[in-house]
C-alpha cells in the first residue's frame, strides 16, 4: 500500500513544479485573472 502512497506524492509533487513554471510565466494580468478565478472557487482564501 505505502508504494502507491509514494507514487501519488511523487505525482504531486510533478505537477506543483509545472504549475510552479507555468505560473512563473505569467503576465501580470493574467495573474490577477488566475487569483480572481482561484478565489471565488475558493482555492484560495486571504483571510
């Protein structure tokens, strides 16, 4: 079981440093956009 543990942690981790880069790549207006997005999805929450 602990092998498909690592298996997603490892997944998890891929994805976070692509998003990391592309996120990295950003204008700023398209970074508000993206937290504009993520905040009333409620990804993200400033309080």
């Amino acid at each position: 079981m602990a092998h498909f543990g690592q298996s997603d942690d490892f997944r998890r981790d891929e994805l976070i440093r692509i998003i990391e880069h592309s996120v990295e790549n950003l204008t700023l207006a398209e970074l508000e956009a993206l937290y504009y997005y993520m905040t009333t999805k409620s990804y993200i929450n400033d309080n």
